[in-house]
C-alpha cells in the first residue's frame, strides 16, 4: 500500500470521497487500454517498463536510455529531441536499501521530480517527467496525463469535470499538452500523488492485478499502488476527452 495521504484540504476530501462511492475503480482499472497494455493482454509492456526501471534505480540509476524508452511507450513526438546527463535519476533515489520505498517520497516526494528536471534538459514536460517515475516507483508514483488535467484540472471546458487540481492543459492545434512554465507546476503534482494516496487508502482490496506483476514482486496481491488508482482513473478521464 502506498504511504498515506497527508492533510488534504476538505472540500477535495469531500468530492473525492463522493467520487469513490460512486465508480467502480475495478471495472475502471479492467478498462485501461494503451495500444498493446490491456488487463486482457496482462499489460505487458508496463510490465516491462517497471521491470526496468526498478532494476535501472537499483544498479546504476534511470538513465536517459530508460526516459526515452518510457516517451516511446507514450508515443511521443520526437523523442529523439530528448537530451541530458547519461543518468537522470542516480542510484536508489526511489528505493531504500532493503527494496522499500524510500523514507524522502514520502516526506517529498517532489524531489526526484526536481532531480528529473536538473538531469534532462530537452524533449519533456511535465506528463513525460511523471511517468518515468510512474515507472520506477509505482506503489508512490502516477503519472499526470494531459486527459487527467483536461478532466481533473483546468484548460478544456468540454472535458472537465472535477476541481482536483490547478494545472492547466494546452492545446494550440497540435494536440494536447501541460505546460511546464506555469505557477501549479509541480506542486498540483504533489496534490495529484495525495489524491493517487487517498484512493490507494481507501479502496477495498480488489484491485485485479495480472498474474504476472504479482509473481514479479511487482505489486502485493489485490492492493492498490498508486499507479494502479492512475490508470483507473486514466480510464475514467478517458470517457470525457
């Protein structure tokens, strides 16, 4: 189970307290579908990312190689434009040494968001910067997609539906995207990791992981990670956008 939420303001409390009773995260989190990663298909190219980047931060550290294998999993535009130090995140910043998620996520976990932005210094934002650590952390991490923000945040009238977060989406007719230049980066990030926390709090444990990430070690049977309540609700945002 990921690290609790810490205090979060009441009316957010309230709506996504009234928001967990009436969905059904089960059948959303069934639901999620990026090209090959269906729960049918076991999702298995998320597998394989997380399998790589737990192994990347507990050897040598995420490298670059990792971040741009993760923009191609999200069919990124260019992510050969993506340029940085050969290491972007160093060793054991998300693990502790006995394999458990480090004690300094839970206190901030904005500090490895910050080591991504020093390290990379060309070809992602915000969404991009997020899922490398959806990937290597995902009992603590999600990542905060542009559908999220369009349905969850600010910057698309006809999509939203939830005042969660402050982050504005852009879109300028080349589709959409989140600007890093703007005052709710990263700290509606912060608040987006609370709300993943609250849902992993709070949720029976029912979440139906594939086999497959259980007999990794990837994920403890029927218990909800953080990344798990981000692809429900990936699939949730998905319904308006």
């Amino acid at each position: 189970m990921a690290f609790p939420p810490r205090e979060l303001p009441e009316h957010l409390f309230l709506d996504l307290s009234n928001f967990r009773n009436r969905n059904d995260f089960v059948e959303l989190y069934r639901s999620y579908n990026w090209n090959n990663d269906t729960h049918e298909n076991g999702f298995p190219d998320i597998l394989r990312l997380e399998r790589q980047l737990l192994e990347s931060d507990h050897n040598r550290g995420i490298s670059l190689q990792d971040v741009k294998d993760v923009a191609n999993w999200g069919n990124l535009r260019n992510s050969g434009r993506i340029l940085g130090q050969e290491i972007s995140l160093p060793p054991m910043t998300l693990h502790s040494g006995n394999g458990c998620p480090a004690e300094a996520v839970r206190i901030n976990p904005m500090g490895p968001v910050r080591t991504l932005e020093n390290n990379i210094t060309r070809g992602i934002g915000p969404t991009y910067l997020s899922k490398i650590l959806r990937f290597g952390l995902p009992q603590e991490y999600g990542a905060i997609d542009t559908r999220c923000v369009r349905v969850f945040g600010e910057g698309d009238t006809h999509a939203h539906q939830h005042d969660w977060l402050s982050l504005r989406a852009r879109n300028y007719g080349y589709g959409w995207y989140i600007p890093r230049p703007q005052a709710a980066w990263p700290t509606a990030y912060d608040t987006w990791i609370d709300i993943l926390r609250f849902f992993s709090s709070q949720l029976p444990k029912n979440c139906p992981h594939p086999i497959k990430f259980v007999e990794a070690g990837l994920r403890v049977d029927s218990v909800w990670n953080c990344a798990d309540v981000e692809m429900a609700l990936f699939s949730y945002a998905s319904q308006f956008t």
